[in-house]
C-alpha cells in the first residue's frame, strides 16, 4: 500500500491545506493528516479541535484518514509504514524553509519527500493569516471550511470577552 503523510500543525485548517490533501489523495493509496501536538508551541485551538475540524474537513475522501503524533515526524513514518511525506509549497520560500528537513527525513529513515505546489488561489493562505485577520474582523469565509470558519468566529469571541 502506499501511504502517504501530510503534516502539519492545521491551527486552523484552510482551503490550502485541503487542496493539498485531496490532490495527494489521488497520488496515494492512503494519506494521513497528522497533526503535530507540540506541547511548547501556543495555539488557538486544542490538539482535539483541530484533529476533529480535520476530520470533518476531510470526510469527502475515502481513503483520508486524521492521526495525531508528537516527536519526530520520521518515528510516525517508520511506526506506521508511511514511505512518502506530502508537503505543499506556496512559494520559493517554503521550498527553501522544506528541502533541508526533506533532506535530514531522508537521511533518518528513507522516508521521500513529495512537494506538491498549492494552487494560485490559496498560494497565499496560511493558518496564520487566516487567524489574524479574522481576530481584526475580516472576513476568511472563503478560505476555511464553514465548520471551522464557525469555531474560529466563536474562539476569538471568546477571547475578547475574557480580554486575550
């Protein structure tokens, strides 16, 4: 089988990340979404949140499945028989920020790395972005899932009314 990851940290997941992965989903026999949980880093979103906003945001393919993992992303390869890591680019950018850990992941286990260039229409979106603006009122309905546009719109209100 071959089964393909595509990490990430999804905070939240958008329409760039989703393109990626249904285009993968076509590459592979089975593509996990796995979802960094490193416990030093700040989210908006909880581990559990965004592995359930994933899961529904990924319901349409069949042969997508939503997984968790801490630790190196080469010991979730190896444990779980993954031989590809998918991998979007935006831009030259993110091939530079990519290739040295493509790189280092091939060198620890053999694992490949697949760079798959986002379309132009998201080729600017990050989860980053996405959460700035959207705590500054615009409006990122076009970029997120509906579902998650709902979480989003509902954790930064509560957020400013506990004064975050």
């Amino acid at each position: 089988m071959r089964r393909a990851v595509c990490p990430g940290s999804f905070d939240p997941v958008h329409h760039g990340h989703l393109d990626v992965v249904g285009r993968a989903s076509v590459l592979f026999d089975e593509v996990v979404v796995a979802v960094g949980v490193n416990a030093s880093k700040s989210r908006l979103f909880g581990p559990e949140e965004r592995l359930a906003m994933l899961e529904e945001a990924c319901a349409e393919w069949d042969n997508v499945r939503v997984d968790g993992f801490t630790g190196l992303l080469t010991t979730y390869c190896a444990e779980n028989d993954v031989r590809a890591i998918v991998k979007g680019l935006r831009g030259a950018g993110d091939f530079e920020y990519e290739l040295p850990m493509a790189h280092m992941n091939s060198s620890l286990t053999g694992v490949d790395t697949v760079f798959v260039p986002t379309r132009p229409e998201w080729s600017f979106l990050s989860s980053s972005l996405v959460k700035e603006v959207a705590a500054f009122g615009g409006d990122v309905a076009p970029f997120v899932p509906a579902p998650v546009l709902e979480r989003l719109t509902a954790r930064l209100a509560e957020r400013r009314a506990h004064g975050a």
